[in-house]
C-alpha cells in the first residue's frame, strides 16, 4: 500500500510533540509541563517506544508505548507490559490508516523487545481500530485514586 505519509521513530526532540499529542485537550494544559518533564527521560532510556506520521516536516500523527515492569504473572511470564499512549491523528488524516500504520508499528518494536502483553484506554471512537488490532474489553481491572 503506498501511504501518503512516512513513519519515523521518535527521538527526545520530539517530546513537546508526543505530548501535545497526549495533552491535546484543554483541560490537560495543566499537566503539559509534567508530563513533558516525565516523558523525555523515558524516550531516552527506552522506556518510551513511539513513532511519527509525517508528510514532509508535517506530523500528521502519532502513537507510542509506555514499557512497564509489571513483574511476571501467571498471564505474562516475562513481566514486560506495553501501555499504548499518544494515539493521535490530525483531523484532515483521519480514516485513512495513519493510526492503525502507527499502532503496528509500535507493538511490531515491543514484540522485537520480548514485549507480549499491550493494554490501553479506549475512546468509543478509537475501539473498533483496536478491537480490530486484536485488543479484547478487559472488564476485570479496579482502580482507586486517592485526591
């Protein structure tokens, strides 16, 4: 398939953009700043796996991971999970394939790193994509937060 677009990996010049990327509402214009601080280190050491569409110099969207060190469990043997993160597509490329190009591209560098488990946050816009990449609902999870 020839793609109007190229697909790159990030690098840490490239964190103000993952994070306007996962920061792009306006209530999150608060957290920009930590969130910045939190993910340059993380694409440095390896932590982060993300890729870049680009046309040109223009990013058109983007996608990463977030590589955790779940501990193994009976499910997971080696304890190496991926949080999928950032997933984002300009308005004017969307329904195009660029998400679902960046998404095999980012879980295609987890699994080279032994990575066999993916989870993420699904918007009800985002779930036939992901449900299509072979996520499955996980109903079984709890959280608590303490304010």
């Amino acid at each position: 398939m020839t793609t109007a677009w190229n697909l790159r990996p990030v690098t840490a010049c490239d964190t103000e953009q993952v994070t306007a990327h996962g920061c792009y509402r306006k209530e999150d214009a608060e957290r920009r700043p930590g969130y910045a601080a939190w993910l340059g280190p993380r694409i440095e050491a390896g932590r982060y796996v993300g890729w870049l569409a680009v046309q040109g110099d223009v990013v058109v969207g983007g996608a990463g991971a977030v590589l955790l060190d779940w501990g193994p469990t009976r499910a997971n043997l080696s304890g190496q999970m991926a949080r999928i993160v950032n997933v984002f597509t300009a308005e004017a490329w969307r329904g195009q394939g660029v998400a679902r190009e960046l998404l095999q591209a980012v879980m295609r560098q987890c699994e080279t790193l032994e990575v066999r488990e993916f989870n993420l946050g699904a918007t009800p816009d985002g779930r036939a994509l992901y449900r299509s990449l072979g996520f499955e609902d996980y109903p079984a999870e709890m959280r608590r937060r303490v304010a």
